[in-house]
C-alpha cells in the first residue's frame, strides 16, 4: 500500500506461520487488522495482507501431497526416479492417491489415510489415522514381507497380491523405495508375444537380408523391450524370428481394402529359427490352436522357444 505498512512474518521449524502488519507511520502494529468488525480501510490493509501470504506460499514453498513426512519423500523419489505424479482419483476421499505405471495405465502404488486400527482389527475403537501405500508384490514375495515390521496384508486391494505399507519410518526410505521398484517392476516385465506374419503382404522371409531392423504394425498393448515372436503364415506356418521391440507408437497411416495401420513399431532381428522347429503342429501342442492376431505367447511354449 504504497509503503504505509510492512509485515513481519515468522515461519517456526515446524511450519507454523505468524505475522504483525506495522504502521510505517506511527511505527506501532496496525491493531485494526485483528477487528472482527472493521471500515473498509482496514479491510483493504486485511486484503493486502493476506495476498503478502498468498504470495510468500506460491513463491517459497513446494507443496506437499500428503501428511507424513514419508510420504511425501516417497512421493519426491518416484517423481525423481520415474517422473511419476500422485494421481487423486477419488472425490470422497481426497487424500487417497495413487501411482500409476504409464504404459499399462494400472496402479503399482496407492496411498490412503486410514484408522491404524484397521490394520490389526476393524473393530477397534481406536480411529487415530496413519498413512499407507499399497505395493503390489509376488506372491513369493508376500509371505517374506509380512513378517517385516509396518507390513501387513493388501488393505482393499487383494491381500493375494499386495501388501500393505505404514508410512511412519518403520521401513526404512531405502527398503521402501525397493519395495515401490518391484510393486512397478511387475507392471512393466518384458512380454513375449506371438504375432502373425502374412507373406502374401509382405516379404518376410527377405526382411533381415540388408537390415536387422523392420517397422511392423502394431495393434497390442506391446511396451519396449518386448520380444515379438513372429509366425508366418502359408506356406510357412512356422515361428521363424525372434525379435527385440526397440520402438513403439510411430505414427502411420495407411489403408487398403485387406490391410488398415495406425501405428507400427521397430522389431529389431535377434534369432532365426530352423523351418520345421516350431511348426503349427508343435505349437498346437504346446497350447496355441491358432495365429490370427497377436496374442501372448504360453508359458510352456515360450520355455520352448528360450532354449
């Protein structure tokens, strides 16, 4: 207000802010500012005074998602290591969040603020609240886990395979920054897939000659690092190459009455089979009865295949 006043502010170590607006004239505080009933110049001090606030909180302070201190370090870490944000999907509940692996678009993470005493017994009195996160975990994992203290079975999601996490430094930050690595790792687990190869459309027993790299459509929820397994159809019927997928979602446009492409991706060469190791009739036995389209490839087979 054109240097009539100045503020003082005070922020404590534990984030408790205090402040006296002074009267530059007098040099006194300006008591007026605390009235419950005021004239419209001291309204217009009060107003100018909390823009002040407003603009200390934008300008030196980070916002933080959660109310425990772990949470929140947790919070910065996966921003930091994945560039993954809270995501608050839940009107009723605004301090629920979760974390999302951006390829499969599914949770690996969520936190919640719930009554300890659900943890151990629902019908505890006890509604003292703590903060949570959800991981989910193997279930070779689990039961090693839930010996650990602050671990306890998935709290509303499958206690087969989540666990659920305190936020109160039982864990160490390192051991839960672990525990988020693996909950996220299970989501984004190189793939194999078993995709069809027409060599009516396309000449795919010449494609590696000059380059071990060949774009091909993509029509999956296919991730970087997958293997591609690719059968070619009649005459062939055989898987022939195993390939490395490099890049996905290049944007393509083609269309023809047999054949319509959006988007392909990059199959890098790594193995060419033998014509006759993994026929249709082999493959049938080891529960494919079909190549259509793409498909995941069977546990039984894929063991087969990485031999």
């Amino acid at each position: 207000m054109d240097g009539q006043f100045r503020a003082i502010i005070r922020v404590s170590r534990d984030g408790q802010i205090s402040g006296n607006v002074i009267d530059n004239g007098t040099g006194e505080e300006y008591l007026p500012l605390r009235a419950i009933h005021c004239g419209p110049f001291a309204a217009q001090v009060r107003t100018s005074y909390i823009d002040l606030l407003h603009e200390i909180a934008r300008k030196c302070f980070i916002t933080e998602p959660f109310h425990s201190d772990q949470a929140n370090r947790l919070a910065a870490w996966i921003n930091q290591e994945f560039h993954d944000q809270p995501e608050f999907v839940f009107k009723k509940l605004p301090d629920y969040a979760a974390f999302r692996e951006p390829q499969s678009q599914k949770w690996y993470g969520l936190v919640m603020n719930i009554p300890r005493a659900r943890l151990t017994d629902k019908g505890a009195p006890d509604q003292a609240k703590i903060e949570v996160i959800d991981l989910r975990c193997t279930t070779q994992q689990r039961s090693a886990l839930l010996k650990r203290k602050g671990i306890y079975p998935g709290y509303h999601l499958s206690k087969k395979n989540w666990v659920c996490v305190t936020l109160d430094d039982h864990l160490g930050d390192e051991k839960l920054q672990k525990l988020v690595q693996d909950s996220r790792q299970i989501l984004t687990k190189p793939r194999a897939w078993l995709i069809p190869a027409n060599p009516k459309y396309y000449d795919i027993m010449h494609a590696f000659i000059n380059n071990n790299t060949i774009t091909w459509k993509q029509s999956t929820k296919v991730r970087v690092g997958d293997t591609a397994f690719l059968y070619v159809s009649a005459p062939i019927k055989a898987i022939i190459y195993r390939c490395r997928v490099v890049e996905t979602d290049i944007p393509y446009d083609y269309q023809s009455p047999q054949l319509k492409i959006n988007r392909v991706m990059k199959l890098q060469f790594e193995k060419e089979y033998a014509h006759n190791q993994f026929s249709l009739s082999y493959i049938k036995q080891h529960g494919v009865t079909s190549v259509q389209g793409p498909r995941h490839v069977p546990a039984d087979l894929l063991k087969q295949l990485e031999k």
